[in-house]
DNA sequence: ATAGGCGCCTGCTGGC
DNA sequence: TGCCAGCAGGCGCCTA
C-alpha cells in the first residue's frame, strides 16, 4: 500500500489527535504481524504522553515521553487511524489504544498482515534501526549530486532502483512508475547509462509526483485510508499505474506492463525509451 | 557485496 | 453459480 504519500497523509492527519493525549488501555489481537507482539508493551505504554508524530521513509514515529517510541509500518493493507472507541471494531484489527481523552481509540488493522508495530525503549536504539536496514535519505532532501553518483554506481534497472529503500526512502510501486513516466525515463534503463541531465529529471520527477500524490492525499486503491478514515484521491491522476491498454495522456500510445525487479511496471513505450 | 526469487497473508477479479 | 489461478501500495531472508 501505502508508499510515502500515503504514510504521510496519515501522520499529518493523526498529528493534532494524537499529540499531547495520554495513552489508556491497550488491546492486542491474538494474530502476530510480521513482528510477534511482546507482551510487556501494553503496561509500558499505558500513561505515556504523546510528544510527537512523525515519519522517516514509510515508517511511522509515534514519540512518547520516556523515551519510548512506538513504530509502525503499514505493509501492503495497514490502516492507522483515531476513532471514537465507540465505533464498530472491524475484522482485522490487531492493536486499540484508548486516549485519555475517553472517548478516541487509535486503531491498527491489517488485513494481510505485512505491516509491523515495534517498541524501541530509547532514541539511539531507533537510529540504530533505520542504520541496520541502510534506510536512504528522504526524496525531498535527495543532493543532486549524491543521487548522480549513486545511479552511475549500480547497472540494476531504473524500477529496482528507486524500490530500493536505501537508495530513497519512501517510494513503492505507484510512484516508481509515475515518476519514471514523469522523468520520460524506461523502468528498465540501466542506471549507470543515465546522463547527468536524465538522473536529474528523475530525482525531479520523483519530488514532484510525491508532492502531487502528498496535495491529493495519497492513493486509494483498495484499502488505504489517512488517519481519520478518508480515502485519497491520487488514483484519479494517475498516468501509468494499473492503466495498462489505455492512451498515454502524453502521446495517446497504449500503456503496457511488464514484470520488473518482481513488480508489475506500467508505461509508454513510446514516451519512454530504452 | 550485490542482485534476484520466494515467502509471508487475505481477499478480490476474471476466465473457464 | 463455482472453482482456480493470478494479482495486490512491502519487505526480509535465502541463495548464487
């Protein structure tokens, strides 16, 4: 699911209802996600406050006072959103924390269980875990001139590329293939073989299509919802993704897809050149 | 060290 | 209508 947009969206949205709320009661389901549940969590975050939300890649900080941090990522079909408590539990969902404010309950569904929900106990162990997986600077931040470097350095296929969380932080399926339509670039060019000026139009074109999808609120596919429950709406504008045999917007030449770095890669052959 | 493939899960869609 | 293969916003582990 959700890709950096998406994570965004939710974090923007939970921020003014999450923050300065203290955390009641805790339930958890019986199903582990891809991390199993320990259970000493539910006593140690009772009674903390919330200081901060925030986001690095598609990985959701929740700061807690006592230097707790509670992280979650959302995988394929992970929904992160404050309800009233009063509202029907839906299948599915594996973590409730009730707020202080008696009457809101952040919830955690996952239906296919990719996502993750972890418990770091201070801020260095936390640095050391986005350290150990390699993750990659934010899109907004990329340096034209590390990026440049780092395409010239790997022969993989632009599509592997910009999956890859070390490389970039934040980008998934939909927005590799938007960004790659946007830049004119083919997902499968080798990334040594860019110029200067094509790595430059993707690192654009990747800021760009982000910020766009970020103004719209994400993707709704199928089961993504911000962190009130709204869908999103950057599927409207979609140019290549899930629109193959349709007219490229650009040219009017038919999309295609084709399996690359394991993904279903969508784009015009005509726009987008090997 | 790096790149590719598979497994983890559930649910929906499309073809027969 | 039913069945089954294929597919889905991700990632970590295992091999070569």
């Amino acid at each position: 699911m959700p890709e950096l947009p998406e994570v965004e969206t939710v974090v923007r949205d939970l921020r003014p209802l999450l923050s300065g709320r203290r955390l009641a009661s805790v339930q958890v389901s019986m199903h582990n996600l891809r991390r199993p549940w320990v259970k000493a969590w539910a006593t140690q975050l009772v009674g903390r406050r919330v200081e901060e939300v925030r986001r690095r890649g598609k990985w959701i900080v929740i700061a807690l006072d006592g230097s707790l941090f509670l992280v979650i990522h959302l995988g394929m079909t992970g929904q992160l959103t404050v309800v009233p408590g009063t509202e029907p539990v839906a299948n599915h969902t594996h973590l409730r924390i009730d707020l202080d404010d008696g009457r809101a309950q952040l919830r955690f569904r996952d239906v296919r269980r990719f996502g993750s929900a972890t418990l770091f106990t201070d801020a260095a162990a936390l640095e050391r875990f986005f350290e150990k997986s390699g993750l990659g600077p934010e899109p907004f931040d990329l340096e034209a001139r590390s990026w440049r470097e780092k395409l010239r350095g790997t022969d993989r296929a632009l599509k592997a590329v910009l999956l890859d969380q070390r490389v970039v932080a934040g980008v998934g399926n939909i927005y590799a293939d938007e960004s790659l339509f946007e830049a004119r670039l083919h997902p499968g060019r080798k990334a040594s073989d860019l110029s200067a000026a094509e790595a430059e139009r993707l690192r654009k074109a990747v800021a760009k299509v982000l910020k766009r999808a970020i103004e719209r609120r994400g993707s709704t596919i199928r089961d993504y919802v911000g962190g009130s429950g709204l869908r999103g709406g950057y599927q409207e504008e979609f140019r290549v993704y899930r629109r193959t045999g349709q007219p490229c917007p650009r040219c009017g030449a038919t999309i295609v897809r084709e399996r690359l770095a394991g993904r279903s890669t969508h784009y015009c052959r005509q726009c987008q050149r090997r």
